[in-house]
C-alpha cells in the first residue's frame, strides 16, 4: 500500500495553509524562507497547485484522486462539490471530523489497525464511503486504550453539522450528506475540475 510520507510544515507553506487545518498545532518550517516568492504562475500552474493541495489534505495519491473526480463527474450536480462531498464521506476523515483522530494520517492509521465499527461490522478501509445514518463507534478494547479514554469528557474537535458525536458512549452518526458550505477548507475546486477537463 503506497503511503505519503511528504513532511508536513514544508507542504503547509508552499500551498499556504495553516498547519492547524491538519490537526497540528505548533508545526512550523523554517526553511527556504523566500520560497513563495516566485515567479507568475501560469494557469496551468495555478490549477495543478489546486490539485496538489486537496489531495495532500485528504492523504491521497493521483490514481485514487482521479477516480474521485470520475466518479464525481457521473454524478448530478457540479463536479467540483460532487468530489469534494466524496472525500469528506471517507472514513478515515469522518474519524478525524468527530475527533476520534488528532489529524487524518492518524484517523488512517486508527481504521486500518482495526480500532473503527461501522454500523457494529469491522471496517478496516480508510476509503470506505459513509452513507447517512451510518453509526461509527470503537470496538469494545479500543474504548479503554488512554488516547480514546480522554475523549469521554468530550473533544476540543468542533465536529460539523452534518455529523454528530456522543462523547460518553464515544459513539459519532452521519446526520446528513456534507454541504459545500460545511466544508472549512479554503479551496477552489473549479480548478481541478478544469485541470482534469483539459
């Protein structure tokens, strides 16, 4: 299984987001202090950064990526929302959303060892898509392993409106399909769209 292993606070700069976006605090990168400062950017450019940037915030490699788009662009509505609904629908970021995870590499790691019961069934996929009215919640040994147990006072995690989160029973529900507008991340999809439809 093919892993990003790309470091962080270096990634954070050049596609100018904040590291906090991540789920990490105090990261900070002090290299290359100039190195934004470049020439213009062509068009081509400007959407391939696009691009770039929404599949390093959701940890995902080109070939799945562009199924994604595929898939979204078969879909009624507008392909760049369709798309960007997919990946919220993830599993291992719905993990990240209910602050059962500090960041989404986390949430990944959590599914793939087991920890996350989907509707009481095992699902070990962190692609796996969510559909409204799916219940998430820990398997029984999970709950008292200490990174789980803190959580039962409840997360400093803001936990969208189209999730819910019951933080003694440690227990999340998909209440609804994600909107565009509940999406926080400041991205111009329309732009990877026109990247894929060149």
């Amino acid at each position: 299984m093919a892993v990003n292993k790309q470091p962080i606070a270096k990634k954070c700069r050049s596609f100018d987001i904040s590291p906090a976006v991540m789920g990490y605090g105090n990261k900070k990168s002090n290299r290359n202090p100039g190195g934004n400062r470049r020439r213009k950017v062509s068009e081509y450019g400007a959407q391939l950064k696009e691009k770039q940037k929404v599949k390093f915030v959701y940890g995902i490699l080109e070939k799945q990526f562009h199924h994604y788009f595929l898939k979204a662009s078969n879909m009624k509505g507008i392909t760049g929302d369709n798309m960007l609904r997919l990946l919220e629908q993830r599993l291992d970021n719905v993990v990240y959303r209910l602050g059962l995870a500090k960041t989404r590499r986390m949430a990944r790691q959590v599914v793939v060892h087991g920890h996350i019961r989907v509707n009481g069934v095992k699902v070990d996929i962190p692609s796996y898509q969510v559909k409204v009215d799916d219940v998430i919640t820990l398997r029984k040994r999970s709950e008292e392993m200490d990174m789980f147990k803190s959580l039962r006072e409840g997360t400093s995690t803001v936990t969208p409106k189209w999730l819910s989160f019951d933080a003694p029973n440690l227990t999340g529900k998909v209440v609804a399909l994600p909107a565009r507008e509940d999406i926080d991340l400041q991205l111009q999809e329309n732009m990877i769209v026109e990247y894929y439809s060149r």
